[in-house]
C-alpha cells in the first residue's frame, strides 16, 4: 500500500487532503534531492531548513503547519514500512511561527556576474538557457533537468510545467532559442532522439548533481563568496 493510499485508506483522509499531502510531499523530495540528500540519510536538521524555506518564501502559518503534518505522516508511514532506520522527524524542533524568516534577496547585478562567466559554448549556451529558466520560473533543479523538449512552445514563449504554464519574458527566451538553435543538436551527436530538454556532452539527460556543480563553478569564477544559494538565486527576476 502507497502512503496515499494509506491516508486515504487507513486514515479516512479527504480527497482534498489526500491532494496536498502528495503536493506538500513531492515538495519535499524536491527540496531534498536539490541538496544532494537521499531519504534514508534525512536528518531532522535537513526537514528543519526546509520548513524555515517555507517561511523564508512567505507562506502561510496554515499552510506551513499542513506541510508539517504531511512530513511527520510520512516519516511514520516510511518507518512503519522499515523504508527508513528511524523517524528522522520525532525530534524536530520547529521554529515558532511568530519568528518569520526574512527572505534573502540578492541585487540583479548578481545574476549577470553569473551570466558573465558562461561562455559562448555549446554548453555554455545550454547552462545561460538554464540559469535563466531557473530564474525566471523558480522551479527546483529536479523539474527542471527533466523538463520535455515539447513542454515548449517557440511561437507563444510558453512552457509548461508541473505549476502549469509559463510565459517566458524575452531574455530567457532568447537564450532557450539559441540553446536550442545551436547547441542541442550537438550535445545530441549521433544518438536517437531525446525527449529531454537539457543534455549533458554526452547526449544523456543532464542531472541535478551535473548542472548544481556547473553553476557552483559560475559562482566562483565570479568570485561573490558564499552569498549565492539555490533559494536566493531563483528568488532574482530577469
């Protein structure tokens, strides 16, 4: 039995409810496989920094409390199972409400100091599409390696995600374009085609860890310390 069906069954949850948990859930794991952590090594500090996000990103106390509550029900559920050692989340301490995080920011100037550093290459071209996606939509770096080629639209700037769809303002429109005009098809060399939008050198679907380790590498060419992170650089607008 899946934890959905296990809410639902065994819980007697609402269709509603049933609904955010997996929203609240796939939430999570996104943020987790950002950050280069696997389930089972999901200590309670992990789950801690991500509710502080969820303040950071100015969401509601009752959302953060039903986020809460979706995550304790699945480290019980995953414990149950012998999925997990332990209960990462028994011993979470959560930060209080009334204690709001103040949302990092970083000036623009910052993401062109990034862009600055990417070259006019045939990956460059693909990490500039990238960088600006990231920018512009705030997806995590998980949807956005696996995003379809036929997600996008050329003629109406549209792309879709698991959000819904997004119209893309001009610039990274531009740089989608010329990674796509010039550079896909020779990441792609002589292989069948590939579905996914972001290939590596190898013409394989690019990964997280790949493409987080590029733009770490971006930060430090540009020489900016440590004032970068995933959640400040998705919150700058292009």
């Amino acid at each position: 039995m899946s934890f959905l069906e296990y809410i639902k069954e065994e819980k007697n949850f609402s269709d509603n409810t049933v609904v955010s948990y997996k929203h609240d859930i796939e939430n999570f794991m996104d943020y987790i496989n950002d950050i280069g952590i696997n389930l089972k090594d999901c200590k309670p500090i992990y789950v801690e920094d991500y509710i502080k996000t969820l303040y950071a990103n100015g969401r509601t106390n009752s959302t953060i409390a039903r986020n809460v509550a979706s995550i304790r029900c699945f480290f019980k559920y995953m414990f149950a199972k012998g999925l997990i050692s332990k209960d990462s989340e028994i011993n979470l301490k959560m930060p209080k409400a009334e204690k709001k995080i103040k949302r990092e920011t970083l000036p623009p100037e910052i993401f062109d100091k990034i862009l600055f550093q990417v070259p006019n290459s045939t990956s460059g071209r693909r990490d500039k599409a990238m960088l600006s996606l990231l920018s512009c939509t705030r997806i995590s770096i998980s949807e956005l390696v696996s995003i379809d080629i036929d997600s996008f639209n050329k003629k109406t700037r549209e792309i879709k995600l698991k959000s819904g769809i997004v119209i893309l303002p001009y610039n990274a429109f531009a740089y989608l374009l010329d990674y796509l005009d010039n550079s896909r098809k020779l990441l792609l060399l002589d292989k069948s085609p590939v579905k996914t939008l972001f290939l590596n050198c190898n013409g394989s679907p690019l990964s997280r860890q790949g493409f987080w380790k590029t733009v770490k590498k971006y930060i430090k060419m540009a020489k900016i310390g440590d004032s970068v992170t995933l959640q400040n650089l998705k919150s700058l607008k292009l």
